[in-house]
C-alpha cells in the first residue's frame, strides 16, 4: 500500500516526508472533486484539511447547496433526484435552463467583465458535472424555495439553481468524502500548507505544518483549492477596502489565503476581481465568524417581500431589480457603505406572511410591532420621522394598478421615487409589522489567480507554472461585482474535476 492509500482519517503522521501523484491543498468542494477525479485517473492522492475533521469541508460546509447548472427539461431533474413523484410533477412548472441562458445571466450580473473562456467552461460543462457528481453519490432535491410561488399553490422554476444538494452543503461534502476515502484518497487533517517546493522553477509539493511541525509532501502535480481570503481580517481590508474588517464572515473560518499567498509568492498571476466578493444580506446578532452549528440561519434574503432602509430611514437600492438569486450576492456590500453599517427589513402582515424560516430563529435581530410608529421606535439608532417618511412615500408610490404576481416578474412598480422598486412593490400597511436588523456577511472573495483552459495556474508572462494547477475560489477571472446564485458551487465542481484530471494526467506521464 503506498504512502497516499494509507486508512483514511489520522491526525499523526508516521513520517516527515510522504509522497503521491497528485497532492490536493484543500478539501471543499473543489478539492474534493479534483481528488476523485484524480483517483478516477488512476492517480495516487493527498488532500491537506487546514481543519480538524469536526470542522471539514470548508465553505462548502456553509452552503445551503444550491447548485446553478444547464438542464434540459424535467427528465435531467427526474433523473437527477432519483425520481420524481407524480405529485411533484403535478405541482411544479420545472421549464428547463439553456446554456444561451446561463451565459446571459452570467455575464449580466457581472456587468459582462466575466472572462469568456472561464463562463463557456462553467456552462458548457455544469450539466455533465451534475451527472457526474450524481455518479460520485451527490444526491439532490427540486431546490423549491429560490422558485415563484403561484396563487393556486404550484410552483414555476426561475431557471438555473433548479437543484440542491440533499443535506444542504454539508450533505454534498460527505458524499464528497465518503467516495474520496472509498478510493483510497488520503487525507490529513489539521495541515496547514505553509509553502510550494520550488525545483527548478517546477512545483514539486509543498511543506506544510502538522502538530507544530513542518511535513514536506512531494508531488508531481499540486493543485491549489484552498479558498478565499474572506476569513482574513487585514487581507479584506487591503483588497476589499475600509469598513470590509467589519463585515460577518458567513463561511469557514480557515479560508485565510494561504492558497493564494503561496501561489503569488510562486509567481501566479493575479486575476479577476480582487475587490470584490459574495456578500449577502446576513443578521446583525450572527456571531462575526459562522459556525456550523448555525448553517444558514443569519441569512436574511427575503427583502424582496418589503422594503430596506438604512439609519437615516432612507431606501438605498431596488428590492425587486430582479429575482434573489440574481441579486442577493451584492446586498452586504450595499449595506456596508451604510451609515454604521447597519439596515433593517421592514415587513407587513403580507410580506411576513412569505418569509422563510430563517426569519423565526430565537436568534433573529427581530422587532414586532401593531403601529408603524411603535415598530421604527423600536429600531435603535435609525432618524424615526425619516423612516415614517420613506413607508409613506414608497405606498403611495405603488402602482396599484399593475396587479401583484409572485409567480414572476410582475412590473408592479413604483412611480417618481429617486429609487425604484421595479417588481412585487406591495404597500407596507398591515398590522401587525416586523423589522429585522442586518448587516453584511461575506461568503467568498472573486480574485484568485489566473488559469488556462486544463486549470494550469499561470504567471506573469502567462505561461503555464509546472506542476501547479487551481480551483474553486482561488480561480480569478469568472464572478465580478455579484454571481448567479448556485454557481459558485457548480464552478467548484466543474474546475475541481478538470484540475484533478489534468493533474492526474500530468503526473501519471511523468511517472
């Protein structure tokens, strides 16, 4: 048995010095995909966790495992599920979502700065990568609550994140894992990857520190899919910009940058949007860095049922520009640039009525009042008579004419305010009324390196670094200002594969 196939799950380390093919910084979903990738190639494999096994996963463990890819029609989500039941197909209109629709909303939301290569590699392989994750145990639902909701009860698919991974994100990471191990992927635990062996210019390892102290692991091919920087105060600041060292961290707290510091210091080139990330909508009493035991329970992405404002009682952006998943991953940046960085939802009867259940949770920074003037009393550090103001406006705003329609994109709009609600604009005027206090979350940063079409990270003159590939969130070049919702799962996914394949391929003609 060699070194990279040894039973599965220690936390020591027999020896200084260890060896595979194929060595994998990194185990969420990205890292998880490139290991059985590289396994399915017939490579020998070592994954490096920075966390300890209780803590696995990385921000894959956070997601609410929703997943953006191409689909032909209810057969791919018939097939896909296991099987749909006559019921499920009676309630729901799932359509289908064509690859000219994925590049669309791919490069609408990221203001067409998408790089063309990296989108035509995410869309022209997410369906195949579906099924192939479906292959790997990945099981998935109908992903019903991001969908319009009809009067008569049904349900119309939007298109895109139609699926979700059963389990949420967690589910997908220990299917991930549990075929990884199955196949002999060795995976250390509580590693934290300090350095890329440098041998002539060609990446041969890395040295990493375990128990407190230094390990080298050598490799033909290294791939890099340690995530962002968004669990870094100081790096946030520097690239993000002031107030980011405030912003609540909605995912893993080991993504630091390690990935992305050793692969700079290597030479990588620096690619894509080092300003800009996922940040959602997320509840002013989450903890400032999640913990799996909350999940998804602070994000607060329902601020198209009623209006936001910000301490000075003002609206600052369009709740119904577009559907959640097409705008929900730029809200906290807007929130940030607020004053104290802090808003507040504000919901009637009606809108509160449509809420999820995250909404509910003891922990929620929830006001509840039978007055619009007891519920914005209530609500800490906000200018009362200009929040009074802006609910009134935004009612008699509303184009009452126009009727509502939560099964689509309505146009119910309103009419000469400075800020638009474009879609579902409902007045705030039933009893009893909710506010929740929110700030911004982080989920993951854009910038990263830049790659080539086999995931070789490049370097500055833009040839190929030997040896070295990427995925997941350390690829610059895909997701500018915002994402569709599910595909950063789905890039993690289909980069992932690819670079464990190359890799495999690349060390295996070596050998």
């Amino acid at each position: 048995m060699s070194q990279a196939q040894l039973p599965q799950g220690e936390t020591a380390l027999e020896a200084d010095v260890l060896q595979a093919d194929v060595l994998i910084v990194g185990a969420g979903m990205a890292g998880l995909c490139a290991a059985v990738a590289a396994r399915q190639a017939g490579a020998s494999v070592i994954v490096l966790e920075k966390a300890p096994p209780a803590e696995r996963g990385g921000n894959t463990r956070f997601s609410n495992g929703a997943i953006r890819s191409v689909y032909h029609g209810v057969d791919d989500i018939d097939t896909l599920v296991g099987g749909l039941s006559q019921a499920e197909r009676d309630r729901a209109e799932f359509g289908s979502y064509t690859r000219e629709e994925y590049f669309d909303d791919l490069a609408r939301v990221t203001q067409y700065r998408c790089q063309p290569e990296m989108a035509d590699m995410l869309v022209e392989n997410s369906r195949e990568t579906m099924f192939w994750l479906h292959r790997q145990g990945v099981r998935f639902l109908p992903l019903y609550e991001w969908q319009f909701k009809l009067p008569d009860g049904r349900i119309r698919f939007s298109g895109g994140s139609a699926l979700e991974a059963y389990g949420a994100g967690e589910g997908a990471s220990e299917a991930l894992f549990k075929t990884a191990e199955h196949m002999g992927v060795r995976i250390l635990y509580e590693t934290k990857a300090r350095e890329l062996i440098d041998q002539c210019g060609t990446t041969a390892g890395v040295v990493a520190r375990h128990d407190g102290k230094d390990i080298t692991i050598h490799a033909r091919s290294t791939i890099l899919a340690a995530g962002g920087f968004e669990a870094n105060v100081e790096w946030r600041t520097r690239y993000l910009g002031p107030s980011w060292d405030l912003a609540k961290v909605r995912g893993s707290r080991f993504n630091t940058g390690d990935g992305l510091r050793m692969a700079l210091d290597f030479g990588a080139m620096p690619f894509g949007n080092w300003s800009g990330c996922h940040s959602a909508s997320w509840d002013l009493n989450a903890p400032d860095v999640n913990e799996l035991e909350y999940g998804t329970v602070f994000k607060r992405d329902d601020y198209l049922e009623g209006i936001v404002v910000n301490a000075d009682g003002q609206r600052f952006f369009d709740e119904g520009a577009d559907i959640r998943a097409l705008t929900y991953a730029k809200l906290g940046r807007a929130i940030l640039a607020q004053p104290g960085q802090v808003a507040w939802q504000i919901f009637d009867k009606n809108g509160a009525a449509r809420l999820h259940g995250e909404y509910r949770v003891k922990q929620s920074a929830r006001f509840r009042a039978d007055t619009l003037d007891g519920l914005v009393s209530q609500l800490e550090g906000i200018n009362k008579a200009g929040c009074l103001a802006t609910i009134d406006a935004f009612n008699k705003a509303i184009r009452t004419d126009i009727p509502y329609d939560p099964g689509k994109k309505d146009g119910r709009h309103t009419q000469g305010l400075t800020i638009p609600k474009s879609n579902w604009a409902t007045a705030i005027a039933e009893p009893p009324f909710e506010a929740y206090a929110v700030t911004c979350g982080i989920t993951f940063t854009f910038g990263g390196v830049r790659i080539d079409p086999t995931c070789r990270v490049l370097d500055e003159a833009s040839l190929p670094i030997p040896g070295l590939y990427a995925a997941g969130e350390m690829v610059g070049g895909l997701f500018y200002f915002n994402y569709p919702g599910g595909s950063g799962l789905m890039s993690a996914a289909v980069f992932g594969k690819a670079a464990g394949h190359s890799a495999a391929q690349t060390a295996l003609a070596q050998a």
